[in-house]
C-alpha cells in the first residue's frame, strides 16, 4: 500500500525547518522545486496495491534512487549519507531535519525490483523532460555501443570446472546426500598446478590439471544427477544442474557459452580495446545528443549482435521517449550496411568523393561530432555505475543502463 506525502507543512515549534537552515540556491534546492514529482507519483502509483503496511513515500524513494544514480553509491551508502545532508532530505521531500535513516538498505533493492525497467524509463523520460529545450532544438543524434561488465571474476575453463564441483558438494550437503568423494584436496593441487600455464616448463602439465578438473567436474555432476535422481528431488535443481552440464561440454568453438555460474546471460565481447581484449558482460546502445551530451537512450542487447544490428532499436527508442524524430543520426563505421531508419539518415565517416567541395566540408563537420559520444560514454562508466553492473539477470542489466543515463541527465541539470 502506497504511504501519501503530505501536502501542507505544520510548523513545528521546536523544530526549524529545513527552509531556514540551508541555502535555497543549492543546485539540489533547485533542480528539486522544478522536477515534476506529482506528475511521477501518478505515473508510478499504479504498480503499489490498496491494502496491507503503507510503504514509504514515492517522492522519497525517488530521490533516493536518482541521488543515488547522481553520484554513484551503493544502497548503504545512499541510506548513510541521506541521514547527514539536510540537501538530500529537501531533495527527497522533507520538511524538517531528520535523525533517523530514511528506510533500510533492503528497501532500496525492492524499490528498483517493483519499478521494473518500464518504470525506470518514466523517470528517464522526466529527465529528458527538462532537457525539451535542448531536445526541441537538435536536429541530429549520435549513436554508439559500448559493453556493460557484469559483476564476475575473469571467467577461465579451470575456475569453472572447480565452480561446478563446489557447487555440487553444496547441493548435496543442503539435500543430505552422500557422494562418492568431494575432491577437496585433489581440486586444491590442480588448482594450483594450472596457474603456471604461461610458463614454457610448466605448460603440459597445466594443460594436464585443466583436463583433470574437467573430468572431475562431469563426474560429480553425474553422481549427484544420479542421487537426486533416487530422492526424486532433480526437478528442484534441473535450471542449475542444465547451466553446469553445458559448463563440462562446451568447447573452444561452442556458440552461446556459459562463462558464470551465477549470471548464465553473460556475454563475451571484443571491443579492439588495447587493455581489455575481452570483456564479460552486455552490449548497451547509447544515443545521445551532439554538444549537451544528453542521453536520449540506453537499451541492453541480448548476446553479441553486430552494431548495424541494433541501430534501428536505438533510434526508435530515442524517437518515442521525445517524441521528435530526428534527421540524421551520426554513427562510427562499425554500422556499415545501414543508410536510413525511418526518416533518419544515417551518417558513417568514409568517403566523400561523391560530394561537391561544401558538402564534403559539411560531412567532415558533422562526423567530427561523433567523437563526442565517446566522453559521455566515459563518464556513465566512471561516474554512473555502468562501467560495472551489480544488478542481477537481464533486467539488471536494462535498469543498470537506464539509471546511469538518468544520473548523467541529472548531473547536467546540476551543472
């Protein structure tokens, strides 16, 4: 049940309130007096039902969440700072000081989880509300990808084989069942021995213990297959039990592998990065606008789809939440096969030889302007939280992405 805010502020004689203690021309004062909240409310109020406890206020929680995006905190730090700034408890809606924590940590995850990545693109849609001059006036976008690690260690075939022979000691001590031995030391010594594969006198014998550990690996899976089997327990366990029988037959050259026991949706993509040859996580569509670097769009792609591939979703997704069509979209030559989306032209750097003399000059302008994309993707990695993401599964990932571009479009309005 959704808690109401209240509306008129009862002066308290023994309290001041936050108007009298803090500068009202604070750029948090500012941009919190000219953000729609009701307006928010009445789109979000639908997804809370009539009866039970009455939740915290949507004003609150959204003030968390977009602070939270603003300056990149965790749940508990969001939670421990908002008890210490009175800005940040005018931002969210109070009226006087408070001494107590805003709602517990855990309220924060179950606020993004009831939001759901449609309700994260209403307030995406509000930030860019406040951006309609800028937005009214462009006539060109510009559009990129970029991957979204997702919060795992380096994948290797070694660490996994050990995962799953883990993870298999664990469901059998949670189901009381007895395997035939648990390879507790003998995964230890192959461990060990195949860190030393780089080393020239060392190599055959890491290749060894990695061919071990996989035979380790689909022996246990196969006993513990076969005891639940017994117990009749192996319907409880087949989505796990099916993400570790493809970890112990995938090979070198298996499309779709798995490379986390935890987040199966992961991907690996090679961006020609000199420092990051591969990188584990998503690939996520940013379009964004030329000069003001707002962010229009932020969209998640299933796998590794080549970027020709993703460009009409992206644009048409930009369109919608403006409500602007646009004519030109300037792109990188990764897009080559793609001339125009709907009414929008599409721009590749290349040549120009088909040009008369000024509109070689203006082609050269206008595909200058696309390096600017690459510093707004900078800054949502570094300062926005999409250069790693902590969020679970694939809808994780699409409400990581969406929260970065509403952080970035907010500190703009700060600025």
């Amino acid at each position: 049940m959704l808690r109401k805010h209240a509306e008129a502020c009862q002066l308290d004689l023994f309290k001041a309130a936050l108007t009298q203690i803090i500068d009202l021309k604070h750029p948090l004062v500012i941009l919190a007096d000219k953000i729609p909240w009701k307006q928010l409310e009445k789109q979000l109020e639908v997804l809370y039902s009539h009866t039970g406890t009455p939740s915290h206020t949507l004003h609150k929680m959204l003030g968390l969440l977009i602070l939270q995006s603003i300056y990149k905190l965790s749940d508990k730090r969001a939670v421990e700072l908002w008890r210490e700034n009175p800005y940040w408890q005018y931002f969210c809606g109070e009226h006087f000081f408070q001494l107590q924590a805003p709602c517990a940590q855990s309220d924060m995850t179950h606020f993004r989880q009831r939001l759901t990545p449609k309700g994260i693109q209403a307030i995406l849609a509000v930030s860019l509300q406040m951006h309609a001059k800028t937005i009214r006036k462009a006539q060109q976008i510009l559009v990129d990808t970029t991957v979204q690690p997702a919060n795992i260690t380096y994948p290797t075939d070694a660490k996994l084989y050990k995962k799953v022979i883990d993870k298999c000691n664990s469901i059998a001590q949670k189901t009381n069942l007895k395997l035939r031995q648990c390879y507790k030391f003998v995964v230890k010594k192959l461990i060990y021995q195949q860190r030393y594969y780089k080393i020239k006198h060392h190599a055959h014998k890491a290749r060894k213990a990695t061919k071990r550990l996989k035979t380790l690996a689909a022996k246990q899976l196969r006993d513990l297959q076969r005891k639940l089997h017994q117990v009749g327990q192996q319907h409880i366990y087949q989505p796990i039990m099916q993400i570790m029988q493809k970890v112990v037959t995938q090979s070198r050259h298996t499309k779709n592998k798995i490379y986390s026991l935890c987040s199966p949706q992961v991907s690996c993509i090679a961006k020609g990065k000199v420092d990051k040859k591969y990188e584990f996580g998503s690939k996520v569509s940013i379009v964004s606008l030329p000069g003001s670097n707002v962010v229009l769009s932020a969209l998640t792609h299933a796998g590794n789809p080549h970027d020709s591939q993703t460009l009409a979703e992206s644009i048409t997704s930009a369109q919608s939440i403006t409500g602007k069509t646009f004519a030109r979209a300037i792109v990188d030559r990764g897009y080559r096969g793609s001339k125009t989306v709907g009414n929008t032209t599409i721009i590749l750097p290349g040549s120009s030889k088909k040009y008369n003399r000024y509109e070689r000059y203006r082609h050269k302008q206008r595909c200058r302007l696309r390096s600017g994309i690459e510093a707004t993707i900078s800054h949502l990695k570094l300062d926005h939280r999409l250069g790693r993401n902590y969020l679970k599964g694939t809808v994780g990932a699409q409400m990581n992405a969406l929260l970065a571009a509403i952080g970035i479009n907010f500190k703009w309005l700060l600025q």
